[in-house]
C-alpha cells in the first residue's frame, strides 16, 4: 500500500519546496497532506489545487494525525523543543514513521555534543529512540544532508553577495558537506519509498551534493558571477562569547545564532559516514552547479 504522508512546517523555507516536489510525485502516495494553523490555511490554498490535503489543526492534537502513516517534521527554532510532544501525540494518532527536523549536519558528532545550537535536536533523537523501545512498529529517519547549499552563500554566514567580500567565523581550509534545497526536497520524497532494513525501527539516511571545503565554496560562489573575493576570517571563540551573553541576558533568539555563526567554516557542518546517494534515482548538484544555477550570468 502506498504510505500517506503529512508534512508539518511547510510553509518555511524548506517546505514549499518539499511540497512542490511531492506534488510531482504524487501518483507514489495514497495522499499528502500539509498540518496547518486554521488561521493560515489560505497560504497554502495552490497546493490544495494541486492534490494536497490540507488538514486543519494543531501538532499536539493526535486528531491532526489520523489516518496518516508518515510525518515529516520541519519545525524550526522557535518550536524545535516541542518535537517530543508532536511524536506522542503522532503516536497517539496512529503514525508508524517520523521524520524529525534534522536536514543538516549529524549532530551526533563527538565535536557537536555541547553545541547549543543542536541541543533540540538532540533530545529529540534521545525521545525517539525510547518510544521506539516501547512501540515495536514505530519508526523513525534521520535525514543527514549537510548544510543547504544556497543558505552557506548568505550574509548570515558574513558573504556580501554585492560588494563580493566574506568575513565569517573560522577558517578556509574547514571542510562541509552541501545539498541543494531542490535536491534535498526530493531525496527526502524519494527516501519515503524506501523500506528499512527488516528488524530495524532507526534509519539514517546520508546524502550530501557535493563535500568541499569553505574557502573552494568561495571559489565557486566567486567563478559563478565571474568574481574573485576577498575573504577574512574571525575567532570562533569570539562568537562563544557573544552566545554566552545572550544566554546570560535570557535572549534565546541570539544565543542560538551565536551557537551557528560559526558552523559552516568550523569543520562540523559535515556528513561523515558512508553515504546513501547511490540509492536513489539522480546525481545531485555540486556546489559549483548550484551557484552556476543561481548566480551564472546566462
């Protein structure tokens, strides 16, 4: 039987392309549906044309779950903490498979244990594997895709796309993993159709597009606009300082940006392992391909 999927978050960044990508493959499923706020269930009024549910309520209701087999979370910041009650109440709902808010780096790398920033998504994966001991056909995926290629060249990381500078925490030679949002969207889609292993109720899912290193991440950004940039480097131990104020002050807002400041030129933002790419049906972008696609001159 095809699985029944409900998407939870998708009106972020990551979801309307997560949408659009079920929505092509939508034959693969006995139905798709998006949780949603009754107060904004017009914003997702095109997908609802499109062959998509629109299931109106709240995630800590198991009455928003009926009838789903799959959910894939996308929660984020603000509402990363409440990942453990939306699986009991999923549970509760009759959802045999979660997917939590991972979509990055494997934060359960030994260098990621204190950092701030993954703490949510930590204690999510602890939740997970203890209702899996309780709940024999539970299971859950872990989608470890590296950081989004598209997000790394943004003046949250310190690229100027304008003036063609990079001033960011860390240093050149730090090596990341990247995916494109477009391709992370559909092995994430593609990943559903997969069965787990017989016996196994954990399933780590390692795809990346392209493992590089900060500085030739420049390089590619540079070559796609026919530039050349100038780039700087400052002490991640500066950034620390800075979170630790912002915990200090209660403001957990800026305590976790300071947390991720300097993920992507830290060495951590990486997939290590063996991966999962050959398991599905595309080669994915390479960096290069993905600034080719967005910032070549045509």
């Amino acid at each position: 039987m095809s699985p029944s999927v409900l998407i939870i978050g998708a009106g972020g960044a990551f979801g309307q392309p997560l949408v659009q990508e079920f929505i092509k493959q939508r034959a693969q499923f006995s139905k798709v549906g998006i949780l949603a706020d009754p107060k904004k269930a017009a914003k997702f009024s095109d997908a609802a044309g499109q062959g998509i549910e629109i299931v109106l309520g709240s995630f800590l209701d198991p009455q928003s779950y009926k009838g789903y087999d799959v959910v894939i979370s996308l929660a984020g910041n603000a509402i990363m903490r409440l990942q453990p009650a939306m699986i009991e109440s999923a549970i509760a709902g009759g959802v045999t498979h979660f997917y939590p808010s991972e979509f990055g780096s494997d934060v359960a790398q030994d260098s990621l244990r204190d950092f701030r920033y993954f703490r949510d998504k930590r204690v999510t994966r602890d939740h997970l594997a203890a209702k899996a001991k309780h709940h024999p056909d539970f299971k859950y995926t872990l989608m470890l895709t590296g950081i989004f290629t598209e997000w790394a060249a943004d003046p949250f990381y310190g690229v100027d796309l304008q003036a063609h500078t990079v001033n960011t925490y860390g240093h050149p030679d730090a090596e990341m993993s990247v995916t494109s949002i477009p391709d992370i969207a559909r092995y994430t889609v593609e990943s559903v159709l997969l069965p787990l292993e017989p016996g196994s109720q954990r399933r780590d899912i390692r795809v990346t597009g392209d493992r590089t290193t900060w500085g030739q991440l420049i390089k590619d950004l540079g070559q796609a606009q026919g530039v050349e940039y100038q780039s700087s480097y400052l002490d991640p131990a500066d950034a620390a300082v800075k979170q630790e104020e912002a915990r200090k002050r209660g403001d957990e807002e800026a305590e976790l940006m300071w947390s991720v400041k300097p993920l992507a030129a830290s060495g951590n933002g990486i997939v290590p392992g063996k991966l999962d790419n050959d398991r599905f049906s595309f080669r994915p972008e390479s960096a290069r391909e993905t600034f080719q696609r967005i910032y070549g001159k045509q």
